[in-house]
C-alpha cells in the first residue's frame, strides 16, 4: 500500500510541475495570481491527503513537517512563478 501512495504523490508532483509552467506562462501576471494559485494547489493536497488518511489522522511531527514542506513550496513556487511570467528560466 505505501509503495502505490509513493507511486501516487510521485504522479501527482509531477502533474504539478507541469501545471505550474503552464499556469505560469499564460495566467499569472502579479503577485496576487501566484498567491492564489498557490492556495488552490493546497487545498487540492489537502483532499487528496484527507483521502489517503481518512482511516487515520496522522501523527503530530508528520503534520508539522507537512507544514514546513509547504511553506518551502510556496517560497520556491511563489519565485519561480514569477521568474517564468519574465521568461525562460533555463
């Protein structure tokens, strides 16, 4: 079971990567687009995780690096959104 969720949130990264660039050339224009963006990628991880936990909560220290993963994703994705929206970044 716990490979086919490492399999899953592998998936799931990358169809977020490729989201990302592609939101990220046509519709994010300022700060406030990227803020929004962001939240909607974390509320779509948080159902899916409500999905794979729904048996069970999860225990305290995996909460809080969930917490500070995210804020590390929102640092870079809040960056590197705005580095595409000014063009290539490679």
């Amino acid at each position: 079971m716990q490979f086919l969720i490492i399999l899953a949130l592998v998936a799931l990264g990358t169809l977020k990567t490729t989201l990302q660039g592609r939101i990220s050339k046509k519709y994010i224009r300022n700060s406030q687009d990227t803020l929004i963006y962001n939240a909607e990628v974390f509320a779509a991880i948080a159902v899916v995780m409500a999905v794979i936990f729904k048996v069970s909560v999860p225990d305290k220290t995996l909460v809080c690096f969930a917490l500070a993963g995210a804020c590390t994703t929102l640092i870079f994705q809040s960056t590197y959104s705005v580095a595409l929206s000014t063009g290539p970044v490679s």
